[in-house]
C-alpha cells in the first residue's frame, strides 16, 4: 500500500492483485521453532526463494511448530506452486546446511509436513496484518538455544 492506495500488478493483459495467507507445519508438529536459530535460518530461505520467484513477503509471524506467511504480487503461481516452491527449498536448504540444527527436532530428514494451509485474502495492509498476528496469533512458547 503506497499513500493510501493498494499497489495492483500489471501484467500485459492483466491488472489486479493475488494475495494468500499460507501456513506450513513442521513435520510431525514437533516445536522445531522454539530455536531461535532455526526461526531464523527458516525465515532466510524463505526470504530467498520469494525473491528469487518475485513474490513478497508482507509478514512472516511463527509459532513453536508452524509459520504464517502473508504473500502479495503472487498472480504468476498457483498456490499449489507457490507452497510447493517455497516448501521444498526451505526444506532442502535446511536439510542440506543446517542438518546438526535440526537433527534433534526431527524424526527423519523431513522438515515440513506433506500438506499446507491456504486462504486467499483481500489487500493485506500493515494494519490487518499486525491485528491478525496480534489477536490471532498469541506468543504461547518461549525460545530456547
């Protein structure tokens, strides 16, 4: 949002917005987010792959075994795509250079749960986002490292 007015996407034959509210479990809902180096790490490749897919982030807010990702600009993905996309790069990038982190909060090598959480939401401004996390979203973990 840019002086009160939504940004929309323009494509060449195409004008308006693709927003989605994504969820993602850690496999076997185990509270591998408690670590606050692995929060981190997982939000960089997150991070990554979204501009490298030139996608954006809004807001990224985790719980213990779980993130919650506001996307915008992402009319060129399906949400099939884009949670397999951002899902298997993580995983991949987790497994392959932050293994000793993760080893203990994983049964396996996998990191993510098969499946996902989607909606698709309307112009996601800076002040529904905060409300969300903050009324929707309670801090019920402490972190631990």
């Amino acid at each position: 949002m840019q002086d009160g007015k939504f940004e929309l996407t323009r494509g060449s034959h195409s004008v308006g917005e693709c927003n989605f509210h994504l969820v993602f479990t850690i496999a076997y809902r185990r509270k591998a987010f408690k670590s606050q180096r692995v929060l981190e790490s997982t939000r960089e490749y997150i991070c990554r792959k979204a501009d490298e897919m030139q996608i954006s982030i809004a807001a990224m807010e985790f719980g213990p075994d779980h993130v919650h990702l506001f996307t915008t600009k992402c009319s060129e993905y399906s949400v099939k795509t884009l949670g397999h996309d951002l899902k298997g790069y993580t995983s991949k990038m987790m497994r392959e250079h932050r293994y000793p982190w993760i080893r203990a909060w994983l049964w396996g090598k996998k990191f993510w749960t098969r499946g996902f959480f989607y909606r698709s939401v309307g112009s996601v401004t800076a002040e529904a986002v905060k409300f969300y996390i903050n009324n929707a979203q309670k801090k019920h973990w402490t972190y631990t490292d």
